[in-house]
C-alpha cells in the first residue's frame, strides 16, 4: 500500500514522505505570500527546519522564523510571537514542530489582530465569537512530531504564566487551512520523544474511545487509532528510520486529535496541571496517568473495551486491555509514577483546582470531582 494520499478530512491534507518539498503551493492554497514560520526551541536549529526555510526562501516566501516557544508555551510567547509577526509584515504562519510549535503557531495567527486579552477567547461557551474572524490570518500545519494531532484541531492550549492554568483557546477559524504530513520529518525524533509523543495519540484515542458522548464517527476514529499505535508505535520506537511506521503513527496521530471531539477526560484532566505547573511532558504525563485512569472508570467502560480488545489483538478484554497498557508503558520506559518526572504532592490543592476546571473533565464516564480526583493523583504520585 502506498503511504501517500491528498484527503480534505478534517481540512486538505498532504499526506506522504517528501512532501514537504510542496509547501510553497500549499502558501499559495492559503492565500500567503510572506508567511512567518513558528516553532519551538528545539527545533530552530535542526536540518529539518532550514531545509523548510530553504524551500520557502526558494520560493520568494522569504525566511521569516520565530522560535521563542516553551515546551508548555505561555502567554508570554504569545506576545512575543505576535509581535515578531506584526514588525515582519507576515501575512500568515506556517505551525512548524510538535505540539508545543503547533499549538503556539495557530494562536500567533489567530491573536496578530485581535484587540480583547487572550484569555478572552477561552473555550467556555461561546466565548469564541468575542474573535474577529475576519482578522484571522491563514494557517498551515506542519507537524514533526506524532503525538498531539494539533495539525487537525481548532485550539491550542495556552499556559498562564501567572496562575500556572493551561487554558483551552478555541476559534473555527484556528483549523488550518492545509496540513503538510510528512513522516520524513519526524525520523530525527529521540526514543523518549517518540515514546511520549506517541502515547499522547493513545491516550487520544482511549480517552475518545471512553467517552459517553454520541459520535460514533469519533468512535470508529478512535479505535482504528489505538490499533495503529499498538502495531507501530514498537516499530517507530525500535528503528526511527522505519518510514512505514512513522507513516503510520502519523497518521494515528492526526486520527486522535480528530476523535477527541468526542470527548477527553480524567487522564487530561490530571495532565494539563501537572505540566503547567511542572512542565512536564504532556504525552508521557498522559501515560503515566492511563492506569490508574482506566481503573477509575472500569465500572463504565469494561464492556466497550470487552468488544475493542480483539480487534487490537489483545486477549483477556479489558482486563487485558489494562495488563497490556502497562506493559506497552514499560516498553517504552515510561515512569509508573509522576514523582519520578519531578512531581510533588506539595502542589495537591493547586493540582486539583487546575484538573477540577480542566474541559476535558466533561468527557469523563465517571463524574469528577475535587475528593475523587485527589484520590487518582495521590495514586499516579
């Protein structure tokens, strides 16, 4: 099968190995002539990212990059980003990295001109429709990493910088226009990179799969992504070079953040504090978190994962399931506690707060609440 394809779901992606070599069309799909590259830290320097300037500076697209992006980025990067668009007279952003880049990207394009405080626009209601649309410039995605899915989603999680909250900031216009999936670009990734980012796409796809609400499209999304991940996830950890794997966890990725519309919930719920408050990981925090989080929500879940575990050719249903979760983690060399990764439970009440306000609370089986959500991070600390 050829790992290759053009598809227009969520948005038009491009989808195979070298593709990124298309970028300046995929400017001219989106209406930018002078776009600005937004990526993280880690990134700025890589082969991959000058090779991308290069295409772009080939093009006559010029070499307009800003990389001032945390691994949780904040508000503070935001401005920063924005004003970097602003001096550069850019007409668009080209979201360049993993979820960090990503995420940073879209909301450089989506805040350059609105006037209302960032945290304005937050996902309650419809708090959206304070944005000017029409000030919204153009997006296109290109992801590196396989994990987040941001390449396929309409936010990006902010981090306060002051209350130490990530904050869900959501707008329509933020999906972007056209997705470059490239596995090519993600072959460089460490081991702990591609174990983290992976399970964050799991965990995607579990927590989306667990959900209670009605989309039985997200549902069908979901449970083709797990399987994906259980097959090639090993593979793409094994040998980074496997381009059939990181197709495919690509693809998984991209499948998870699409199937999330559904619904997340406790094991999110947990993370999104964790790393803001200690800026950790977000996928492996995920992990980590999965266990205890599957346990918690048995009583809900147990029969849909019965009818899920032969399809991902695991034995024992979701019992099985749950051995096979633990055991996939310590593959990977995944921390089974969160004091491993720096994590204290002096930090408790702040750590509840923060997961007691987290959206993805509401697509939790189970109902949280600030007593049973102590108790899941007393047991994943």
């Amino acid at each position: 099968m050829s790992l290759v394809g053009n598809w227009s779901y969520p948005t038009a992606m491009k989808f195979g190995a070298g593709r990124i070599k298309e970028l300046p069309e995929a400017c001219a799909q989106a209406g930018m002539k002078r776009p600005l590259l937004v990526t993280d830290k880690g990134l700025a320097d890589l082969p991959i990212t000058k090779a991308t300037l290069d295409i772009m500076e080939a093009a006559g697209l010029g070499r307009g990059m800003f990389s001032d992006v945390d691994p949780n980025p904040s508000e503070i990067n935001l401005h920063a980003g924005v004003e970097a668009y602003k001096a550069g007279g850019h007409d668009g952003v080209i979201a360049f990295g993993g979820g960090s880049g990503l995420d940073l990207g879209k909301m450089v394009a989506f805040y350059a001109g609105q006037t209302r405080p960032i945290w304005d626009f937050e996902d309650i209601g419809d708090w959206w429709t304070r944005a000017d649309s029409d000030a919204i410039a153009p997006i296109i995605a290109v992801p590196t990493t396989a994990g987040t899915g941001s390449e396929v989603g309409r936010a990006s999680i902010i981090t306060n910088s002051e209350t130490h909250e990530k904050k869900v900031i959501f707008h329509p216009k933020v999906l972007p226009a056209v997705v470059i999936a490239d596995p090519e670009l993600t072959v460089g990734m460490p081991k702990f990179i591609t174990a983290g980012t992976g399970l964050d796409a799991f965990a995607h796809c579990v927590e989306a799969f667990s959900s209670p609400h009605y989309h039985p499209m997200s549902q069908g999304i979901a449970l083709e992504g797990m399987r994906l991940v259980i097959d090639y996830l090993p593979r793409a950890y094994a040998d980074g070079t496997d381009l059939e794997a990181r197709a495919n966890m690509m693809s998984a990725a991209a499948m998870g953040a699409t199937a999330f519309q559904k619904g997340l919930g406790a094991i999110h719920a947990l993370s999104h504090p964790v790393g803001a408050i200690f800026n950790t990981h977000h996928g492996t925090t995920n992990a980590v978190c999965m266990p205890a989080v599957l346990e918690f929500n048995t009583g809900e879940i147990a029969d849909r994962f019965d009818r899920a575990a032969g399809y991902l050719g695991i034995d024992g249903g979701f019992k099985g399931f749950q051995s096979f979760v633990q055991d996939f983690n310590d593959s990977f060399e995944i921390p089974r506690k969160l004091s491993e990764m720096g994590v204290s439970a002096d930090q408790m009440d702040a750590l509840v707060e923060g997961a007691i306000k987290d959206p993805s609370c509401g697509g939790n089986p189970v109902e949280l609440t600030r007593e049973n959500l102590r108790q899941l991070f007393e047991d994943v600390i």
